[in-house]
C-alpha cells in the first residue's frame, strides 16, 4: 500500500513539474511573439541617438550638476519624456536639482508629443538621452558618467486595454526593464535611492474602499495590474539582498496639461470637439464608474516629497550592508468622481455638447472604482493634494486648445 502511495505522490510530482514547465516555456514563447523588439510601438524614432557622441557625454554631465540650490540632489528620471516624467524633471530643475532623462520615445502613443516635451524640457536646461531601460550598456555608462543620488523611475508601458492587444510590451518594460534598471543600481557605488511609480491598478479586484497600502494586492484585473504588483515584489527582493532603498508610488487616475492622449478626459476633449460620439461606460445594474483623479501638480509634489525623504541606500557593490528603506504610498485625491461628471464638466469648459454612447463596461482588465486612502502619504511626505476636478480640467483645456491650434494638428489628432 505505502509503495503504490508512493508512486502516485511520485507521479503526481512529475506531472506537476511538466504541467509548470510548459507554462514558464510557453510564457517565454508568449514574451518573444509579442516582443517590443518586433513591434513598431517600442522602435527608437529615426532621430534618436543610440550611440552618444563625446559632447552628448558633455551635456548629460552639466545637466546632471545641480544649481541654485545647497546640497542639491543629482536624479536619472526614467520616461522622462511622458506625462509625469516631464512634469518630474521641470520641477527638479526649477529648484535647482541635477537631472538627466531617460527615454526610448516609442510610438504607444504620438512621439511628436513625446518629442515636444523633449523639446520643453531641454529649453529648461534638462537632457533627455534617447534610450531603452533594457539597455544594460547605457545604464552603466550613463551611472559612470554621473554619480546619481536618486533614480526617479517612471518608464513603463501604460495602459490597461493596450496589454490585451500586446502583453509582451508590458513584459518588457514593466518587469525586465525594472530589474535591468536596479541590476546596475545595485551594482554601482555608492548606490542611488530609487522611487518609482506603481499604481493604484494593484488593488485590483478590492472592494473595500478606500484603497489602503494595508490592503490585499494580490487579485490584480488586468496584465498591467499584474506586471505592477510584480513590481512591488522585485523592489522587495531587491531591497532586502542588496539594501536599495526603494520608494514605490501607487498613482491614481493622473491627469492635466501634456497628459497621455490614451486617457479618457484626453480624447473624450479630442472627440467632443470633433462631434464624435463618445463612448461612456457604466457597470452592472447602471452602477456607476468612477475615478479618483489626481492633478499632475499634486502628484509631482508627492513625487518629490518621496524623493526627498529617501533614506540612502546600504548596499556597496552589490553587498548589503544593512537593512535599508522600503516603503509604498498612495497618491490621489480622495474623491472619487463619476465618469459622468467628468464629461459634464469637459461640456461646460468646451461649450460643447457631447455625443453620449452609454455601455456597459467590458472584460478588459478595468476597474469600476478607484478610491485613495492618503493618510500615510500626509504623515511621511507631507503630501496634501489642492487641486479639484473642476480647476485642473479647466487648466489642461486651455492647454489642449492651445496645443494643438498652435501645432496644427487640432483637426489632426
């Protein structure tokens, strides 16, 4: 009895080992089909430099060194021709921190807004090197090139629709290019204290409102959920062997002037100004959806409140030397606001009706609800949102219009 007991538990460990061995291979399978590397979406545009010059070199160096202000920091910002990443990198500057940018300009969405904010932010005395996170040649040079206090990381691939259509690119960016960025963090000396952005996204499929850095995070809805969540363990493990102290920031729903043209208050502007439908989605039973949106003044504060409280790192060479800082926040605005109201206000701003299409919304990895508790955020980084719905839409319209009148592309986007 005790030997056919065995053999089972002996097969059934096989079989188990079989069953998990064809999933990580097929996972595997799965990363090089979808491949950013054969996707046209993660191409480096035609203008970029791949290979730096000497004065390139010479660039990055004086914007790295700080001005203007005693002790100033000295932060490679990743992404940081994207949304929050060129609202991250003024800031800094404007305050006299060192900053370089980091950022591979794919074509998720229209480059010539990525390049424009390139162009901003290089008027503002900020470099912006054209390259991949996944590039372990760049990063070791760019960290030789600089000692780097800090590392703001905000590249990543966005979007929770976009992983049905090209999961791979989330692969990619979200996890391989994160633990290519901390393998030469850990790695140079003295290391650099690392903030990060998460997202609100990893609560997932929570219920209980609002969301708490206390609460579960392990029933995430979408592949961008999942690959943010898996975030937040490397940052542990990478914390806890090598002694990175690591700060990551669960945004919710950011928005304003230079945003993501993927966001709903992004192109419901776009179509509303067009007399195109737009499409609002409700959730069972007429419920409503609804967001906690966060100004990107308000999150930038929280950015560098993060920034400026970061413990320094332990590690030397890659060996921990003690135990290191490892935290996680919320940022957002703490009121929730209804789809509806959104398009509500966007109609007063524009002086125009919208086209409403009212569905149901479909199983494609978005929440119905998104709610922040910032308790924590207040107490440890003095963070203190300011600014509402109203007053924020009503800032990034008058960008929009401006934008894109003064581009030519309003009838274009």
């Amino acid at each position: 009895m005790d030997k056919s007991l065995n053999r089972f538990r002996y097969h059934f460990s096989i079989t188990k080992l079989i069953f998990w061995t064809c999933i990580f291979l097929g996972l595997i399978l799965l990363f090089f089909i979808h491949s950013p590397h054969l996707d046209n979406n993660n191409k480096h545009s035609n203008n970029g430099r791949r290979f730096l010059t000497d004065s390139d070199w010479q660039l990055v160096i004086k914007s790295a060194t700080p001005r203007l202000r005693t002790g100033g920091i000295k932060v490679l910002v990743t992404g940081a021709a994207g949304f929050v990443g060129t609202h991250v990198c003024g800031a800094l500057r404007r305050r006299g921190d060192g900053v370089v940018g980091l950022d591979n300009f794919n074509a998720y969405y229209d480059p010539s807004l990525k390049q424009a904010r390139r162009a901003l932010l290089e008027r503002s005395g900020v470099y912006v090197v054209e390259g991949d996170i996944n590039d372990s040649k760049l990063l070791k040079k760019l960290f030789e090139s600089v000692e780097f206090t800090h590392v703001m990381h905000l590249a990543a691939q966005a979007g929770v629709r976009y992983a049905m259509k090209n999961p791979g690119s989330y692969v990619h960016s979200n996890i391989a290019g994160f633990v290519s960025l901390l393998e030469v963090c850990k790695s140079v000396n003295p290391q650099p204290a690392i903030v990060w952005a998460s997202s609100s996204s990893v609560y997932g499929l929570n219920t209980k409102v609002p969301f708490s850095e206390k609460d579960r995070t392990d029933q995430p809805s979408s592949l961008y959920a999942a690959t943010k969540k898996a975030g937040e363990e490397i940052a542990h493990t990478y914390n806890h062997i090598y002694g990175l102290s690591i700060t990551g920031l669960r945004f919710f729903t950011v928005y304003g002037p230079w945003g993501r043209p993927d966001m709903a208050y992004f192109f419901f502007t776009k179509d509303i100004l067009k007399g195109k439908a737009i499409t609002v989605f409700e959730g069972p039973n007429h419920f409503t959806v609804a967001r906690d949106f966060t100004y990107i003044d308000d999150i930038v504060k929280g950015c560098l409140g993060a920034l400026d409280t970061a413990k320094k790192s332990t590690g030397s060479g890659g060996v921990k030397k003690g135990p290191a800082q490892l935290r996680v926040f919320n940022l957002g605005n703490t009121s929730p606001v209804p789809v509806s109201k959104l398009v509500s206000i966007l109609e007063k701003l524009l002086k125009v009706k919208a086209k409403k299409v009212v569905l149901q919304m479909p199983a494609n990895g978005d929440v119905l609800f998104t709610h922040a508790n910032i308790s924590l955020a207040q107490k440890e980084l003095g963070y203190k949102p300011t600014t509402d719905l109203q007053s924020g839409l009503k800032k990034f319209v008058r960008w929009y219009l401006d934008y894109y009148t003064r581009s030519g592309k309003r009838n274009s986007v």
